[in-house]
C-alpha cells in the first residue's frame, strides 16, 4: 500500500483533515446546477450496492456540521505571540456566513498595545467594532474554533512601546514551595619535585528555600588546600520577597547598600529597593523623548540606522514622543509629512549611561543595619537611602543620604542627554567622620565624581569615561571604618580614580578596545594603573586577535606587562572543531601553546593543548567535559617535565518539590520545573534538560516578571506519544520556581482497511465514534480511516446516515495489531 509506506513518525491528521485531502485530489468541480465551489457528490466512487445517495449525506452531514455558533465566547487571546489570558468576546458571522470574526472594541485593542492614535481615520474610534486587518496594515486576527484561542497579530509599529516586554502583575507567579541547592564540587590530586604530592578539594553550595512567596538563599563554600587546612566560609545569607505592586523587593539578612553614589558595603540587616526588572523592557534603558510642532494633522516616523522603527499621527500643534524602544547611543532620523504633503526631516542624537532614567521613571533603595566587616573590623549600626527620578528634560536627579554614629554623608548629582555631545553624569558627595582624639578627631571632605559617555562617527563608542577627585580629609564609610578599626588593609583614603573604555570598529570585519583604569591615594605614593588593548580580526576564516595589557603599582606590587597573539581556525573534520595557536610574552620570558577543541551533540566537548613555558618546560594538558541532564562532570591531565596531575569537577542541582526530588543543570536563581507526566526523554529547546523517567526536566536561567516561553522538542519522540500542545509561557517572580504541566498521552495510530459483512468497503464519508458517542475518524475512498486511540480495545461504532440500517460496530483491539514504521496496520470487518 504506497499511502502506508510514507507515513512515518506521529501522525496526527484528523478525520475530518483525511476527507479534505481526497476531495481536493479529485480534479472534478461540480458543474450543473451545483453551487460554485461544492463538489458534485457523483463523482464519488461507491459501492455498486450503496444507496445512490449514500456520498450527498456524507458530505451533507460533514458540511452541515458547524461546531459553534455566533455569540459570547470565551477563548485564549494571544497578542503577537504573548499570551493575555481569556477573554469573553462576541463573535459573529462574516458577510459570507460561513465563518465566525470576532467583535474587536477600539477599548480592548487599546488595551492591548495599538495605538489607536496612530490609526489614519480617527472616526474609526468611534465604531462598536473594528476590522482590523483593514484599519492596521499587516494585521491579522485568526480564530481557532475548535482549541477555543483568538491569535491577533499586529505590526510592532503600530504597538505601543512601553508595552513590548511588558507584563500585568497579575500574572507575575510565585511558584511553587521547592527547595534547590546548586553544587560545584572539584578534586585536584598530583605532584611535583619541589612539592611532592599534593591534592586539595572544593565545594561551592548556592542554596535557596521557596515557601509562601518568601525565598531564603544561602552561599558557602568548603575548602580544604594543599598543606591540608580546612575552611567553611558563608558569603551571604538572606530571606525576600516582593511588595505589592511593582514597589520593589524586601531583603532581610545579608545584603548590601546601593553603589550608585556611594561605594556599596555588606551590610547584615533589611533593604527595600526597587527591582528594574519589574519595568517593562522599553522603560528599563533610557530613550529621548522626540518634540516638535506639526502643523496639520500629520504623520510622524522615526528611522534608525536606516530602518523605520516608529510611526504616528500627531494633531495640529506640540507634539512629544516619548515611548521610543531604542538604547545605547546613535542618532534617529525624524521624519514629519504634513496633511499637504510636505515633509520635514530632522536628526536627533542621543546617548544613554547606566543612571539615566526615563521621564517619570523612579528609583529608590534604602537600606539599614549593621556594617558586615570582614576580619576583625568594627560593625557599627548604618542606613542609607537612594532615590533618582527622570524628567521630561532629558535629565535625570539623583540624591542619597548615609548616616551611623560617627559617620555622616550626603550627595547628589544630575545625568543629562546633551544630544550630539554625547551624556554627562555629575554627582558631588560631602562626607564628616569622626576618627577619635588619637587619629585627629572629627574631620570633612569632599568628593566629586564626572561620567561621559558618546558615541562619534566611523564606529567609535566611548562607552564610559569617568574621573572622581576626593579631598584629602574625604573618607568612604568603609575606609572610616577600616582605619577606626586600626585594620592593617587600610593604607591611604582614595585621592582619584580614572576609568575609561572605548571601542573602534575598523571595517567589516575588525575591531579595537581599549580599557583603562588608574587610582592614587592620599596617604601613600604609589599608583595603581592598569590596561587591556585588543586588536580582533577575521581573516579567510581565521580569526586573529593581539592583545596587550599591564598592570602596574609604583611600589610593592611590582608590574607585569604582556603581549600576545592569538590565531583560532576552524576545522573540516568532526563537530565545531577549532584550532588555536597562541603565543605570550612577558618580562618573564616567551610562552606558545597549541590547542583543539570540539564539541560533539552539544553534550561532550574536549580541550587538548601542548605548550612551552617561559623556562623552556613542555606541557601537556587535556580535559573533557560532559553535560548531561542531571550536571555537568568534567576531567582534567595535566603532565610536564617536573610534574603531572590529575582534577575532576561536578556541577548541577538538586530540587525537592511535593513530587520528589530531581536533578539537573546549575540552576541559577529562577527557574522552572516542567512536568510531562510518565513520559521520559523529552527535551526542552534552549535548556540542557530532559524530562526524567517520572517526566520532571528543570529549566535554569529564566527572567522574572517576564514571559519565558517552555516549548518541548518533540523532534525525537516516538509515534505513540501525543502531546496536544508542547509550548506554554510563564512569568515568574525573581528567585520562582514555577512548575508546568504538560499534558501527554501514549496512544495508537491506526490506519484500518473496514468493511462490510458482504466485502464491500465502508461507505465513503461515513463516521465512526467511540462508545461515549465522541467523533474518532471519517472513512475514506475504499474504506481505509485514519484513527488515534489508546491502548486499550474498545468498540467503534460506524454509521453514514439516518437509517438504523445504516451502522454496523468494529472491534478494535490496538496492543494486538503489529506497529509498522509507528502506525498500527490492519483490515478489519464492520458487522
């Protein structure tokens, strides 16, 4: 049978699905009195013995058969692809009455994201219903009436920008109640002919505990080095949780101060704080507000880089735009076309830095506890408090206090975008601390602290330029701290720090940065300077890149400067392969190494290298590395002429939920925990995740307050498993862990050749159910159906017309029918 012989893997055609496909093989239109586009039901193959009307009420009962009519719906509304939840809508029949469009309220699309004041007819406002398709150009709206879900999808242009990436609060899930702990677990064993032997061992433990919308986290580490000593140390340990709305988060325990102004400490206490990932993605990063005059009712569109990237209407009159998705630094290209035709083209240059805020945009942190000294300094009680907000200026405030007893600062500052002068931040901080009769009593200062950033032309990005000058009697708090304490690491309060990083595309295909930093001291002479400049290019497939870096302090810590080249090729042979050669010289001499690495079906990958030291000593190394559902493990030789070793590394995660424990990959902070219940080995696409022999797989790595989307790789799954929908989206809250089921079923394809009692084949068009009465399948030409079923035998049932002759039942029994290339072959008998 050639129909058999090409099916392979799931198959999932409908009944329904199988009659329109040998319809539409059938080259005749029905002519005659027949209606345009039906087909003449003579034209039918039947059974000699069949009623001469039998293929008119096949079709007839399949045409007549509508699965829902018009009025209130409730269905899944998707927009572009982002869930919205479900929606009650009226649905009516289209002028041709065949098909069901649903009523659209400029109200609801509003609310959606379209900016209906974009729309060219602004009386279309006033209708109860929109077409959309016809007022948007692009737009379309698609009902599924059988899953019950309304997709529309609208051109980004016409959407709103403080929408994309934006998502109701309502939706934000807090997950489950789980508790998780990361590892990463290293043995290092070997010797050498001045050491001997030697091993030493380390565990890092990233643990989190989920309960009731509150998330405990805890990191330590265990250590035991080379001479054999032992050491457990925490990093930070503390309890959070969200406050209502998009106010931010609430931390309690181990924490530290804000850094946009002062220098952050740890700090062993609470801090409420606003948590910029609860914005949406347009208002995160800051944008200039665009503004004008327009003299007519006029179009408005903004390019960038040559493509159109925002388009209105805008009244008679200012006009200000301010829901732009851009970032970073460029230069946008405002074009206004007046109701006359007239046109008028301006630029607007912009640069963004990191403490720039929309307009209306705020921020607040305020933090209050007590000093976490490391080592034996003092921990004296301390708040502080941050705010900034942004203008409609294009510039944004800034402000904080700090206070404890004996220590007292105060700042603020302003960050503007200066246009085609690029971005400048400016804060000034003044600062009395109370050092004690025997180190010179209560002292001030001040510090003042400059930021630029610009983007020029021919590819050069001054990414960040910024210089802070303190007076000699300005301390930091930590430094108050330090030198109080009588603590040896205090050697000089900061006089001056410069930083810089720049960035030089040269061409298409090469590059230059730079990143330099320098800091002196009041109280002692030597200055700490270092720098990194790299020259990348790509060369007929070879990537070259040379490097250059030194760090120097005039005085104890000596210099090191290096150079260095760096060829990298890719290789014909295996699996993303590469081969690299490298070659460092420093004041200590010339070193070379050869290396390759590849990866192998994104699990196993390998790194070998030969190399020559500085002293003329040969090495070789070789590790390879594992990633598989439940961690990562990885191995590690190294051999040289005075000594060889041996390491081994783990790393992964444990979860433990109301259904058990799983492993996995490093989970980090937010994650998912996926459920296709009994079904094992499916994976899960960007995640180095299967699901377990109970059907549990965990998702790292996922972004709070935004929608994830979990879709499934069904690419390897067998023919018997059926998953009616492998992707779903979530929003998780920071630190969630969310759980989502997925429903699956094994179940049978079967292809059956039926007939009658007599030979003849089952009549075309005739339907078959299941004992609840539900629709399984419709007969095709020469009675073979298509069915789905599961394992267990059942009786089918057949009927093609109103007739009680007109039914006869099959017994189907699928665990007993041999499976063939996944689907389950067999004739079978209608009595």
């Amino acid at each position: 049978m050639t129909f058999i012989s090409h099916l392979r893997g799931p198959i999932r055609l409908r009944g329904s699905q199988l009659l329109t496909l040998c319809i539409a093989l059938s080259p005749l239109l029905a002519q005659g009195n027949a209606m345009p586009g039906e087909f003449r039901a003579g034209f039918l193959r039947q059974h000699p013995d069949d009623a001469p009307n039998s293929g008119a009420l096949a079709l007839q009962a399949l045409a007549n058969e509508r699965a829902l009519g018009p009025g209130l719906l409730l269905v899944d509304l998707t927009v572009n692809l982002e869930p919205v939840g479900p929606r009650e809508l009226r649905f009516d029949l289209d002028a041709t009455g065949t098909h069901l469009q649903p009523c659209l309220p400029p109200g609801l699309l509003a609310e959606l994201g379209l900016r209906t004041e974009a729309l060219a007819d602004p009386t279309l406002l006033a209708q109860q219903c929109l077409n959309l398709a016809e007022v948007v150009p692009g737009a379309r709206v698609d009902f599924d009436s059988q899953r019950l879900r309304l997709a529309i999808s609208i051109p980004q242009i016409a959407m709103r920008r403080e929408v994309a990436g934006q998502v109701d609060p309502a939706r934000w899930d807090a997950g489950i109640n789980a508790a998780f702990v990361n590892y990463q677990a290293s043995t290092l064993q070997g010797s050498s002919r001045g050491r001997g032997r030697f091993d030493s061992h380390d565990l890092y433990l990233t643990s989190g505990i989920n309960l009731s919308g509150w998330r405990l986290r805890s990191s330590q580490a265990w250590r035991q080095d080379a001479q054999g000593e032992r050491s457990w140390t925490r990093a930070y340990t503390y309890a959070q949780t969200d406050l209502p709305g998009t106010w931010g988060t609430l931390t309690l325990g181990e924490t530290a101060t804000d850094s946009d102004l002062f220098r952050g400490v740890p700090v062993t206490g609470l801090r409420l704080a606003t948590d910029p990932e609860m914005l949406p993605d347009a208002l995160r990063s800051y944008a200039p507000t665009i503004r004008g005059v327009a003299q007519t009712r006029a179009k408005l569109e903004i390019w960038q880089n040559g493509y159109p990237i925002y388009s209105t209407y805008v009244s008679p009159g200012p006009y200000a735009i301010d829901d732009l998705g851009v970032a970073g630094s460029g230069e946008l290209e405002v074009v206004l076309t007046e109701a006359d035709g007239q046109v008028r083209r301006y630029l607007q240059p912009y640069t963004a830095l990191g403490n720039l805020l929309r307009p209306g945009i705020a921020r607040y942190s305020f933090t209050a506890g007590h000093y976490n000294a490391a080592g034996d300094a003092r921990s004296p009680a301390l708040w502080q408090l941050t705010a900034a907000r942004g203008t409609p200026w294009n510039t944004t405030l800034i402000g904080g206090l700090m206070a404890s007893q004996g220590y007292h600062a105060q700042a603020a500052g302003l960050a503007r975008d200066l246009g085609a002068l690029g971005a400048l931040a400016f804060d000034i901080t003044h600062a009395s601390a109370d050092l004690g009769q025997a180190l010179g009593g209560e002292i001030q200062g001040m510090s003042y602290a400059l930021r630029y950033s610009k983007a020029f032309e021919h590819g050069t990005n001054l990414r960040f330029a910024g210089y802070r000058y303190s007076t000699e009697n300005y301390r930091d708090f930590d430094e108050w701290v330090r030198q109080t304490s009588y603590d040896g690491r205090f050697r000089g309060s900061r006089r001056s720090r410069l930083e810089a990083s720049a960035y030089q595309r040269l061409g298409s295909n090469s590059s230059l940065n730079l990143n330099f930093s320098q800091q002196d001291y009041w109280q002692r002479s030597d200055v700490q300077r270092q720098f990194q400049l790299s020259y990348n290019t790509y060369l007929s497939g070879v990537t070259v890149s040379l490097y250059a870096s030194q760090s120097l302090s005039d005085g104890r810590y000596g210099s090191d400067r290096q150079v260095g080249l760096s060829l990298s090729m890719p290789l014909e042979f295996g699996a993303r392969s590469n081969f690299t050669l490298d070659l460092q010289h420093s004041a200590a001499g010339t070193s070379q190494r050869a290396s390759l690495s590849a990866s192998h079906d994104r699990n196993l990958s390998y790194h070998a290298s030969a190399s020559r030291s500085v002293n003329n000593q040969q090495n070789l190394a070789l590790n390879v590395a594992y990633q598989a559902a439940p961690g990562t493990l990885g191995a590690g030789i190294s051999r040289g002429a005075d000594y060889h070793s041996v390491s081994l590394n783990a790393s992964g995660a444990l979860l433990a939920h109301a259904g058990g424990v799983e492993l996995g990959p490093y989970l980090g902070d937010t994650m998912a925990l996926v459920h296709v219940p009994g079904i094992a080995g499916v994976g899960v696409h960007n995640a180095a995740s299967q699901t377990n022999a109970r059907g549990y797989a965990l998702v790292p790595y996922l972004r709070p307050y935004k929608a994830n989307s979990l879709v499934l790789d069904t690419d390897r799954l067998g023919a018997e498993i059926d998953i009616d929908n492998a992707s779903a989206q979530v929003v998780p809250r920071r630190g969630a862990v969310v759980k989502q089921q997925f429903a699956a079923r094994r179940v049978n394809h079967l292809v059956l050749s039926t007939q009658l009692h007599d030979g003849r084949p089952l009549p075309f068009g005739a339907q078959l159910r299941d004992s609840q009465g539900e629709a399984l399948g419709v007969v095709g030409q020469a009675g073979q159906v298509l069915l789905t079923m599961a394992g267990q035998a059942q009786q089918v049932t057949a009927h093609w017309g109103e007739d009680p002759a007109a039914r006869c039942s099959l017994y189907v029994e699928p665990d007993l029918i041999e499976l063939t290339d996944g689907v389950r072959i067999q004739h079978l008998t209608c009595q």
